[in-house]
C-alpha cells in the first residue's frame, strides 16, 4: 500500500513494481519509515535474551532490511540467502 500510494498507482501494480529485484533500491527508500516502525515493534515485544534475529519473508528480500534492524534493536540480525522461501518451506516441514 505504501508503494501504491507513493508511485499513484493501483495495489497489483505497486506488488508486480516491487517483485522485481531491479526495483529494490527505488522501493526500499520510501518503504523505510514502515520496516523502522517493524524494527522498533520487534524491539519492544522481545521478551528474553536473543542473540540472533533471522528475517524471513518476501519484505526480507529488500536490501538492506537486515542492517535497520540491527540498528534499532542492537542485536545481529541475519537475512538467510532467499528469505522469501523460507517460510513456505518451514509450513510444509511441519504440516500434518
């Protein structure tokens, strides 16, 4: 949505914009402010001592997302090679 919203363009267009790898360095400057907010939540909600963060998911793909949530929540934070598999995969491991 904040892709939409900043390119005025309609949500499948801003997600078709995005996906493609060429297009990170645009995107990741104006979806900054929201992965700060996403940084700063993981922060508050950390509730033991953690040693390591690992981030999974399509929005890990941007680059540089690793970097912002070190900086906000002091800890190492790792981006695995193709973060946007890791999910599907670890649900098919532990599906019934």
């Amino acid at each position: 949505m904040v892709v939409a919203g900043s390119m005025d363009v309609d949500y499948d267009e801003a997600e078709k914009f995005k996906l493609q790898p060429e297009n990170y360095r645009y995107i990741f400057p104006v979806v900054r402010p929201v992965v700060e907010k996403m940084a700063e939540i993981t922060k508050q909600n950390i509730l033991r001592d953690v040693q390591h963060i690992y981030l999974v998911g399509g929005t890990s793909c941007l680059d540089g997302i690793e970097e912002v949530f070190q900086k906000y929540t002091a800890i190492t934070t790792t981006k695995p090679y193709n973060p946007l598999l890791v999910t599907p995969i670890g649900i098919a491991m532990y599906a019934g």
